[in-house]
C-alpha cells in the first residue's frame, strides 16, 4: 500500500524507522521532532495517535506549548479526531427523534482539573500528519542583507533554482524553513496554484504549526498547493545543532534585554536579526517575492493565483504589521492575490493616534467612541501610538527595526493606511478568547482588555478611519472580522474552523491539470 505525498510522488505509507531516525539525529533542532511508537513523526510535544489503517502514518494532536504541562498528553478519540490535553472525548446527543442525526462529537473539559485559562468545552481537533519523513528537513532560504542588496536581487536567487546551491557565507544568511515539496529550488513549480505560509507564536513551535498548516489542505489538493512554515531562529537553537551556525541561519534575539530590545520575540515586531541586518518582515518580504517572480520572463510558479501568509498569536501580530508595512503587496504579480490572516494577535498596529475609547452612557453601559485619548490618559500613557502600537517616530523599538524607519520615510502614516485599508486582510478572534491581558497600558487601556475585545475595537477602529478619511467603507475597506465560535486562544481551532479555512483558502479554485 503506498500513499501520495505533497510533492505527488509515491512513498512507502509505512515511514521506515532507520529512515526517520535519521533524519531526526541529522536535521537542524533535532529536538523539534520525535518518533512516535511504532514508527512515524509527530512534532516534539504533540501526542502521537497510531492510526487504525495498515502502514499508515501516525496523527498528531497538537499542544498549547508553554501552557501545558511539559509531558501533557492528548486523547486520541477516533481515526481522523482528538482532543487536547485537559479535555475527554464525548458525544453531545439530542431529545430529537432521529438521534443520530443530532450526534455532535465535541470535548469535553474536566473540570476537576482544567487546562490553564480554559473554561468552556470546544469542539474537536482534527489530527495532523506528517506524511512523508522528509518534510522534517528543515531548509534555509537565502536572503542577501539589505545593506548588499543588488539592483536586482532577484539574480541570485534565480540562479540557484535547479541547483544545489553552495553558500557564500560573505553573501547570503538564510530563513529556516519547512516546506511540504521540499527545497524551494529543488522542485517543478509548474503544478502550484496556491502556497500558504503559516507563521508561528511565541513558543516558536514552527513544527506543530506546520503539521497544523498541512492539515488544512484538502486531499485532492496537496500536488497544487504549497505549504511553507518559517522559523524564527534564536541564540537557543544554536545550543541545539552546530549545523544552524554552519549554515548561516538567521538568529534573532527571543529574551527581552533592556534597553536595546525592551520586548521579547524581536522578530515579532520586525527587528533585524543579530547576526545580520535582515529584518523578519524582510525576510517575508523576499519569500513572497520569489513565490511571484519571473525568471527568463516565465514565472517560477506559471499557475499560482494564491499567496496566504497566516499566524495566530504572535504570529497573528507578525502579519498584520507586516502587511501594513510591506510594499511587496502592492508591487507583486498582478495575478496573484497576496491575502493575510491575522488570528487572535495580542495587539494592533493602529493607523492614526484615535483609538476605540470606552465611555458610560445614560444607561451605564460601555460604549465606544473614535476619539483621542483624554491628557490624562497621554500622560500615563505617552508612547501609546509609537512603534509597534502606533506608527509614530521615537520609539524604544526603533533602533531595532530600521525596516519600519524606512518605510516611514518612503510613505508617510496616512500613505501606509490607506494602502493597508485596500489589502486583502482577515483578522480571526477567538470567542473564548478572553483571559485579560495586563501587559502595556498602550494595549490594556487603550486598545482592549483581552484578545478578543482588541479585536473588536480594533475592527471598529478600521471602519471609523475610513469613513472619516477614505470615503465609504464598502469601497475601501478590505477587511474582514471573524469570531470564530467556541474558540479559545488555540491556534488550531482557529483556522481549522469553517471562518479560518473559508480565509486561507476560499474564493480560489483550483484548476484540474493533467
């Protein structure tokens, strides 16, 4: 029995044991994956599930790392469903007469000893597959930094596809990078139609967003559609492989160190790395930018009409301020849609100084108005509306991130809005996702008091400053907000819901090719 892999070629359905432990002792982070029993590959803290079907790999469920404990195990519940750690698999049932037609499987929460930050049942997770054991590999992409850009920079990235290319440590640094078809330059684009590069949070779980991200692709899909989860590599990593080094890997710094870098996750907010200056947001800015290329005036990928880049959590932040800031949106292949998916970020950038500010009416109730913050709120609060908050100049980030200095000295804020308004943006919250969030007066007090909150205001910002700048909202904003049920902070509820796969993937139809 073979199964088909993403690239479309046959491989054995059984993942051979010597095969997979090799790859895992020779891949960069080795620690980022493990062999389930029996054979096959889960991401390192996922719960493996064997399947039930001869010579078939293995599921994974995935897990909230960080929030778990260390050695927190799933359940698996069926071939195809499972629930995460803290919850039991259960079957709601109906008064109806025709009950099996009422049969709803969901999870169940213990509420003797519930997960971290979770109060309600959820719905069920449908396990991700590692299908085939080289998607494990993790490739680097080459990345020339800004300051030895050429005129055209796309040269040498296009002389190396078709090719093994040897790495010119004194040239290029390269972003780490799974992919389900391999190296980007070691395969047939001719078939691609859509690529979805999906983003990791904080926990930098790359791994287990990516199985999540193959999980989305329907089967009948998977030679025309291109997944590619990037890491963002720390000083930890180094400790983990000596090949991440040999390589040129990107590194940023993860730990928030005083004064330079006064947040942890500098990628997160667009900082260069710490062995080049290369921004995160640049380095999205170049992958995008190969996807929509021509070499030879033929397009690398001749058929693809899709470029989603989603991530929730931090992630979420990474592509929501990357698509304002980003100038390869506009400039790209007029024939491939660029849409972003910003899930459940912990906060926004805001277009102008006005936020949604929360006010009693006659009745007591909260409301909302679009307004400046009161003299006293400024005063408590002065970097407010500065960088990553704001795009105002002076702030404490700044220094770190000379890619958001530049585009504000090609484009002023209002040009910047007004671009990122017409782009094709999907911000997904979570209607569970509501544990506050006490962190910077500029998010606690003036953009919402939880995720899900900040989303809402933050939508409603949008609306606002279009109306009051642009004209009318149905023609200029391209935004779409999504609440999606029963979802907390879970990254792959998010986007296994019908909202989140409806945004990655919807409205684009793949064309049947011989």
């Amino acid at each position: 029995m073979t199964t088909t892999n993403f690239a479309g070629t046959s491989a054995p359905s059984a993942l051979p044991s010597l095969l997979i432990s090799l790859l895992l002792w020779t891949t960069p982070t080795t620690q980022a994956w493990k062999q389930c029993q029996g054979g096959g590959i889960c991401p390192e803290f996922a719960t493996c599930c064997p399947s039930s079907v001869p010579g078939s790999p293995p599921a994974c469920i995935s897990t909230r790392h960080g929030k778990d404990p260390l050695n927190a195990t799933g359940q698996c519940c069926d071939e195809t469903t499972a629930c995460p750690y803290g919850f039991a698999c259960a079957v709601r049932t109906s008064d109806d007469e025709i009950v099996s037609l009422q049969e709803q499987p969901y999870c169940k929460i213990d509420k003797q000893n519930p997960p971290t930050d979770l109060f309600h049942d959820q719905p069920r997770y449908e396990m991700c597959r590692i299908p085939d054991p080289s998607m494990i590999i993790m490739h680097g992409f080459p990345i020339v930094p800004h300051a030895q850009e050429q005129p055209n920079q796309h040269d040498h990235q296009n002389e190396l596809r078709g090719h093994h290319h040897p790495l010119k440590s004194d040239t290029y640094f390269q972003l780490a990078y799974y992919s389900s078809h391999g190296d980007l330059f070691q395969f047939d684009g001719d078939k691609i139609q859509k690529v979805l590069i999906m983003i990791h949070g904080s926990g930098r779980t790359a791994e287990d967003y990516f199985c999540v991200a193959l999980s989305l692709v329907p089967e009948g899909e998977r030679d025309s559609v291109l997944v590619i989860a990037p890491k963002f590599l720390a000083p930890v990593d180094l400790n983990n492989s000596t090949d991440i080094k040999n390589k040129n890997f990107l590194i940023w710094q993860e730990d928030e160190a005083p004064p330079k870098y006064p947040m942890a996750h500098s990628w997160r907010y667009g900082a260069d790395a710490l062995n080049a200056p290369v921004s995160s947001y640049e380095a999205i800015d170049r992958l995008v930018e190969y996807l929509t290329a021509t070499m030879n005036q033929r397009q690398i990928f001749p058929n693809l009409k899709l470029v989603t880049v989603a991530g929730h959590s931090a992630g979420g932040q990474v592509v929501h301020r990357w698509a304002l800031l980003s100038k390869i949106i506009t400039s790209s292949q007029q024939n491939v849609e660029i849409r972003t998916v910003a899930a459940n970020p912990r906060s926004y950038c805001y277009l102008n100084g006005k936020r949604m500010i929360i006010y009693k009416n006659k009745e007591s109730t909260n409301k909302t108005r679009f307004d400046y913050p009161s003299a006293k709120e400024l005063e408590h609060c002065p970097d407010y509306d500065q960088w990553n908050w704001g795009l105002q100049d002076g702030g404490t980030l700044d220094p770190v991130v000379p890619y958001k200095v530049r585009r504000l000295k090609e484009m002023t804020p209002k040009e910047l809005a007004d671009k990122y308004v017409r782009q094709k943006v999907f911000y997904l919250t979570g209607e569970y996702d509501v544990i506050k969030q006490k962190d910077h007066c500029a998010t606690y007090e003036l953009q919402g008091k939880t995720r899900h909150e900040r989303a809402l205001h933050y939508f409603g910002a949008l609306k606002a400053y279009v109306k009051e700048n642009n004209g009318t909202i149905a023609d200029d904003l391209n935004h779409e907000l999504h609440t999606i049920p029963e979802s907390p902070h879970d990254h792959l509820l998010m986007f296994q819901s019908a909202a989140g796969r409806e945004a990655i993937f919807g409205d684009i139809e793949i064309l049947t090719t011989k």
